[in-house]
C-alpha cells in the first residue's frame, strides 16, 4: 500500500504544472502544491475548450498561496489569455508576493491584493468575474484553528471543513461576482458535504456539477463547477441565501387569535 500511494504522488508531482519560482523557505509560509492543486490544475486542463469558447475577460482566484492553479488557468486560456485581467486576493502577504512571482515567470500579469477573502474587489467586480476559482481551508478542524496567523490557516476550516467557505457565500455573497457567463471553480472534500453546498448555490441561481474527482489517500476530493442558469442569468443584486438551506417555519406564538 505505501508502494502504490507512492508511485500516486510521483504519477501526480510528474504532470504540466506551471513554472513555480519558490524555494524551499517559501513553502515555510506559503500552502505548496499537493494532491488538491493538482487535481484543480487537472481540471482546468480538462475545461481548457470550454474556457476558452467563453473568452473571459476577468478571472479572479481567492486564496492563490503559491499562484500555481491562477498560471493553470493562464495556460489554459492559451491565446485567450491577452485578453483576460487576472487578480488575486489573499490575506497573506507572504502568498501575495509569490503569486506575483509566478505569474511573472510564467508570463501574465496578476493584480494581487491582500485581504478577506473576495472583501477588497467585491463591489468593483460584482456581475463580472468570468472566472472564480476557490480552494478553501477545508479539512475539518476545532474553530479556534481557523483564521490564525500562521501557515495553518491555508487548510484550517472549522466545523465540517466549512466554516471559511461559508463565510465567503453566507456574509460576502460570492453569487454576486459571477459574470452572466460566469464559472466558479471550487474545491471540496467529501466531509464539506458537497450536495449541501450546490443546494446553497442553487437558491443563488447557480447549478453545480462535480467538474472531476480524485481519492487522494484519506482525502476524497472534488472540484465543483458552477454556473448561472438561464433564468438567473443577470446577477441578482441580494443574492445571499439562508445560512440554513432547509429552514424550518416558525410556529405561529397565536394559533387561535380572538
């Protein structure tokens, strides 16, 4: 068994990754690539035709730490490339700066801004993000893990593995970004609770699929896309949902008014 999961983790360091810039020091305080990045770089690979039919014009990732799935998706778009406006946000400078470096040295231009989650460019790109890519803290942990100062942070999620990516649908609304052609890529694992997450994004007006999957050795991986439906094709201008996507209705405190 530790012979095959080790031929995994070569087949999979031994694919077209982008041009990383970093050293070793820079991985003390900046997520490095593993299994999660690769199956994301995987499935912009796999989505190249479609994101390039789609010409975006603004793609945005949250959270890039190394910059290494945003230089995926460059690649992706080929040619399209020229003609998209890359930024980034993360709340780590020390991931801000190596996703300069890397989209440098694999020849774009990223506009890097640190900050919480999608805060800093919500209302200057709300309904124009053609592309949306997130890989959130998503391994299960107590709460007090999440949000720290150091490296932790890139795969604390609190309660569920959920807590960052429900801050980011429940208070700040990332619906809202999405261009009327807009995609969203996601990361989740199987303890995130996926089909809870596309129900959440489906009272947004956004169906999801699964894009590609991966058992990566305790960890079953999936990257979610979504999209606007056609009914949903202009962005509602409140779309947040209900932080329970199943309320319960309120007894009525007078059923049997004079």
């Amino acid at each position: 068994r530790l012979r095959l999961r080790l031929r995994l983790r070569l087949r999979l360091r031994q694919m077209s990754l982008p041009v990383l810039p970093l050293g070793r020091e820079d991985y003390d305080n900046v997520y490095e690539p593993a299994e999660d990045t690769y199956l994301f770089v995987d499935c912009l690979e796999a989505e190249a035709e479609t994101l390039r039919a789609r010409r975006p014009r603004i793609a945005l990732e949250v959270g890039p730490g190394s910059g290494c799935v945003l230089a995926a998706l460059a690649k992706a778009l080929g040619p399209e490339a020229s003609g998209c406006a890359f930024f980034a946000i993360d709340v780590n400078e020390n991931a801000a700066a190596a996703t300069q470096r890397t989209a440098k040295a694999n020849g774009f231009c990223a506009n890097v801004v640190r900050g919480d989650l999608i805060a800093p460019l919500r209302e200057r790109l709300r309904g124009q993000v053609d592309v949306l890519l997130f890989n959130p803290p998503y391994v299960p942990t107590p709460s007090e893990e999440v949000g720290t100062q150091d490296i932790s942070a890139a795969w604390a999620g609190g309660l569920h593995g959920r807590e960052v990516l429900d801050r980011l649908m429940f208070e700040q609304g990332v619906a809202e970004l999405l261009s009327p052609n807009g995609l969203f890529f996601l990361v989740a694992v199987a303890e995130n609770k996926p089909k809870e997450i596309m129900s959440i994004f489906a009272e947004c007006g956004l169906s999801g699929v699964t894009a590609m999957k991966r058992r990566a050795f305790n960890e079953r991986l999936s990257i979610l896309r979504f999209e606007r439906t056609p009914a949903n094709a202009n962005p509602n201008p409140s779309p947040n949902p209900s932080p329970n996507p199943n309320p319960k209705p309120k007894p009525n405190p007078n059923p049997n008014p004079p």
